[in-house]
C-alpha cells in the first residue's frame, strides 16, 4: 500500500507541472505584447516640394549639388525632430566665384505636410520674378513663369519659347575691391559669347551670342538644362557651367547669368 500511494503521489505532481495544467496560467488578451503604432512620414522630395512652392523666388531652383562649382542658388533637406528641414539659398552676382550675395531661408515640414519658416538670414533677396500673388483680371492671358533671381535683363517674349534668358560679365575690373563699391569696377558685359544650352544627355538643343550689354535670349525645351559658355579672347577661360531647370508653358523663362575671369588680381 506505501508503495501503490507514493507512485500516485507522482503522477499526480507530474500533471500539475505540465503546460496547460493546473499549475500554470492561461495567457489572455491583456498580458499579450501590443504592436507600437509607426507614424505616417512623407518623403524628403514631398518636403522639397512644398516648400518650393512657398515662394515665386524658388521656382527652378535645384538640390544642393556639392560637386558643382557656381551653384548659387540650391535647395538641401535634413531630417528634424518634428519631419525635414528644408534649407534654401539663393546668391548672386558672380556665383562662380562664390557669389557676392546670398539669402538662406530654413523651413520645417512636418510629419503631416504642414510647413512653417523657422528662419530667414542673409543680403536683402531680390524682388520676386515669379507670378504675382493676386489674381489676374477676368479674360486677361495667365502670367508667364519665370525662375532664376532677378528680372530678365532683356523683355520676354509673350508667346513661343520657353525662354533661357541672362547676361555675361567678366571681373574683376579693378585689382582692389572697395567697400563700397566703385561703380567703375563693376564687372562689364561680356558681348560676342557664344551660349550653348544641353539637355540631361549631352545634346546640344540651343546656341546664341550675348549682344549689347553682354545680355542673351533663347528658346529652349523645358526641363533640366546645363547652360555652357564658350571661351573669350583675352578672358581667363570660359565659367563653370551651370545646371537649370526651366519651367514649362508660353512666355515661360529662366534667367542664367555667366561671369568670366578677366585674370585682374
């Protein structure tokens, strides 16, 4: 009789120490791990994006390219705590160089697109070239897109195009830069250069020469362009190309300046 209630004892202990036995608990819906929720994020080209289209001023400009030289003008977004950080520059006047002026403005978007300017240093920008904020009378033709900082230095056509429009300079003009500026060591215009225009692959799509006042227009496609300036007899060779992107529709334009190195030091 011991021995028949010690084995009992044990199958008895065995039982109870089993999964699902008397001596373990059943899982329940409160004790299982809750999946942590992932916050909706939109894309750095969405941000981009949105903040481009806060001002006329931005219209063309491109991301921040550190292997160009003469990128005035560029845009570069960063993450932030509340989404990306959009930052923008626009310079001018002889950006091949490193450009005389420029003004930066800092934007944050946020995680649900909402855009808010956090930020705004720099040389007073230029007036906006782009369409104007209010409404065009009732019947009138919409204004022309534009892009570039400035005003086009020549009158825009109001049909055909889109138009590529600048100047050519060449500086510096005196061996030493006074502040302020001498009026008679302005650069001066560059008149006679030969513009060519090529799309993304290499193909040449538009060539002018600068008249009067070093100035140019020509019609182009619209899209990505890089805009080349051929070399000048008695100038320091030709500046660094420069990479644009030229907005669609009739009257359209885009304004590249071209600054040459007249050597002068």
């Amino acid at each position: 009789m011991p021995g028949l209630l010690l084995a009992a004892l044990g199958l008895l202990l065995v039982a109870c120490s089993a999964p699902g036995g008397a001596g373990s608990a059943a899982p329940t819906a409160s004790s299982a791990s809750t999946p942590t929720p992932i916050r909706s994020f939109i894309a750095a080209a969405d941000a981009a994006a949105i903040v481009l289209a806060q001002d006329p001023r931005f219209s063309g400009i491109g991301a921040r390219d550190p292997r160009m030289v003469g990128q005035g003008s560029w845009y570069a977004v960063t993450p932030d705590t509340a989404g990306w950080r959009v930052t923008i520059q626009v310079g001018w006047g002889d950006c091949p160089a490193g450009c005389i002026n420029r003004h930066t403005w800092v934007y944050v978007v946020g995680f649900d697109g909402a855009v808010s300017k956090i930020g705004e240093t720099g040389d007073e920008p230029p007036a906006a070239s782009g369409p104007p904020a209010s409404e065009p009378a009732a019947g009138s033709p919409p204004p022309p897109t534009a892009g570039g900082p400035g005003a086009p230095p020549v009158p825009i056509p109001s049909g055909g195009g889109p138009w590529l429009v600048g100047v050519a300079t060449a500086g510096p003009v005196c061996p030493v830069e006074r502040i302020p500026p001498d009026p008679a060591c302005a650069p001066r215009p560059v008149v006679g250069a030969t513009i060519v225009v090529l799309d993304t692959g290499g193909r040449e799509v538009a060539r002018v020469t600068t008249g009067a006042g070093g100035t140019y227009l020509v019609a182009v496609p619209a899209g990505s362009m890089r805009v080349e300036a051929a070399p000048v007899g008695g100038l320091m060779g030709p500046p660094a190309p420069i990479d644009a992107v030229v907005p669609a529709g009739p009257g359209a334009w885009f304004r590249v300046d071209l600054a040459y190195d007249t050597g002068i030091r």
